[in-house]
C-alpha cells in the first residue's frame, strides 16, 4: 500500500516518469521504430492515442492527432511540449467521441494497468469510435532474467500478461493483424495490430 502510494507519487510527475522509462527501456529508438513501424502514419489521417500520457510518442506522427488521459500533469506539459496537438481530459473507460471518428487508435504501454474486465471495457469503447486500425503497444511478463522480472513485481501496472494473454483479449475485439515482441532495455514488448 505505502510502496503503491510512492510509485504513484513518483510516477505523476512527468519528468521522472519519461526520465525513468528512458533509462530501463534503454532509450527510446527501438521502441519508436516498432511504434512507427506499425502505425504507419499518413498526414491525412485522424489518430486517437488513448491513454496518451505526455504523448511522447506523438513526435512520430504526421497526422491529425488527438491524445486523451485522466492525469491533468501530464496532459499540462505535453501541451507545453506540444502546443499544436489536441490533448483532452477523458477516461478510456467512457470516450466521449461519435463512431467511427478515427482512421487509428493507440494504446500504448497502457492496457497492463488494468484488469481483463476493464480492459473490455476500453476495447469496447475503442472498437466503437475506430474505422480502421489499432495499434497496441504493452510490456508483456519476461521470459527471462531476474531484474527484468523485478521490474514487472514494481510497475505500477498490476496487470502485465503473457504474450497470449494480451493476444486473447484484444482478439475478442479486433481481427488480429501483424503481431511482434521485442526486448528493450529491460522489458519485453508486444505490438498488436488490430483491424475491425
Ligand atoms: C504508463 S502511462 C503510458 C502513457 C503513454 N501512452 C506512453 O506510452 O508514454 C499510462 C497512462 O494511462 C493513463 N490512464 C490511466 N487510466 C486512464 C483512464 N481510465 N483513461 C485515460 N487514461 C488513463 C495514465 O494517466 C497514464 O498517462
């Protein structure tokens, strides 16, 4: 309980939160080139990145993009870093736009804080506003080493799953594409792409 009130406390500032990630991800180049890779953006499209955080990942793409959060300091200092996005305070458990508003969707490194029955939720709500696309983008349990291992026991994530795991639920939802893992730093990453 005292250990989840710290890492919160630690993690709602952006700052930290970015320079923490970059370190035990090992940087960001491998993770932005799997993200590009696999959104594949084109200028005239709309991207919805659900759960966007301080949209770091937003520097990617070309399109009109619009990033949604819950936490108020993040969304301050991605408009401070970017002034031109459309950034707005909504809960992916209730996204507050008409059906079919967007070409693709994001999540990225953002389904593992929530358990199989919100995650429904959200895919539910995604698949809703979504015509094309989804790209989702997670740390999944390690398959080895010991500190890669730790580091799932300390995110503040409670929800990181297998490989299959992860394949399962999305696959209620989506119409499962390209799927790929990866290592970088210390975590492993899955990417799924979903079409509807
Ligand atoms: C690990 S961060 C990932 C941020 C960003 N996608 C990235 O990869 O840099 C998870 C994000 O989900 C947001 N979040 C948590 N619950 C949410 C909800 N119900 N609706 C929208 N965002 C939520 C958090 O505020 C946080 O910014």
């Amino acid at each position: 309980m005292i250990l989840k009130k710290i890492k919160d406390k630690i993690f709602d500032l952006p700052l930290l939160f970015n320079t923490i990630r970059y370190i035990l991800v090992g940087g960001k180049s491998r993770l932005n080139k799997e993200i590009f890779d696999a959104i594949k953006p084109k200028e005239d499209e709309k991207i919805l990145d659900i759960g966007c955080g301080t949209c770091e990942f937003s520097e990617l793409i070309n399109s009109k993009y619009i990033g949604i959060d819950l936490n108020k300091s993040f969304l301050k200092k991605a408009k401070k870093k970017f002034p031109d996005r459309i950034l707005m305070e909504m809960d992916a458990k209730n996204i507050n736009f008409g059906k079919k508003s967007f070409d693709k969707i994001l999540m990225m490194n953002f389904l593992h804080h929530f358990s199989d029955e919100d995650c429904k939720i959200i895919l539910n709500e995604a698949k809703m506003v979504l015509k094309n696309k989804i790209v989702i983008e997670d740390n999944i349990i390690p398959t080895k080493g010991f500190i890669n291992k730790l580091l799932v026991k300390l995110d503040r994530g409670d929800y990181i799953r297998t490989k299959d795991q992860e394949i399962d639920l999305v696959k209620e939802f989506f119409k499962i594409g390209e799927i790929k893992t990866f290592k970088s730093g210390f975590y492993e990453f899955i990417v799924i792409i979903g079409h509807k």
